[in-house]
C-alpha cells in the first residue's frame, strides 16, 4: 500500500527516494519507512484514506500501531507490531 501510493502521489513518482529500516526487540516489530519525493509531494488525503484506514486496522487488530507524519516532499511512517503472539 505504501508503494502504490509512493508511486502514485509520492517520492517514486516524483524523482525522490524511499528508505525502509526495522528492528526487532523484546518482541516488538518496529518498521520506519521515509519517503521523500525531488519535488512537492501530492498527499492525497491529510487522514491517509482508505489505504492507510486498512494498514491501521490490520496493525491494531493485532495489537500494533501506525505512526503517518506528512511533510511537503514526503512522510514518515512508524509502524509497530508484537511478534509472536497468537
């Protein structure tokens, strides 16, 4: 989801680059994906619409979390996630 929409409003179709870096401690998942884009960034919506609705359901429906912070070129995403539990 993030991908596609990187490509369609963001930094991969606008020149920019994506960087995703994780960890993983006390069996907490965390991932953070930036994105900055050459130029202005065209956020589609400032809540993240439906794509961002579903990754924050999936992530809360396993106890996780979502973390989106907008700027002009980009965004920031925290997303985290308890492993190993059924």
């Amino acid at each position: 989801e993030l991908s596609t929409n990187s490509n369609e409003y963001g930094a991969l179709g606008r020149g920019g680059f994506i960087s995703v870096d994780g960890s993983l401690n006390g069996g907490v998942l965390r991932l953070h994906w930036l994105e900055r884009a050459e130029g202005e960034a065209r956020a589609g919506r400032p809540d993240g619409g439906s794509g961002h609705r579903l990754i924050e359901r999936a992530l809360r429906s396993r106890g996780g979390e979502l973390e989106i912070e907008w700027s002009d070129t980009g965004l920031n995403v925290h997303l985290r996630l308890p492993v190993g539990r059924k």
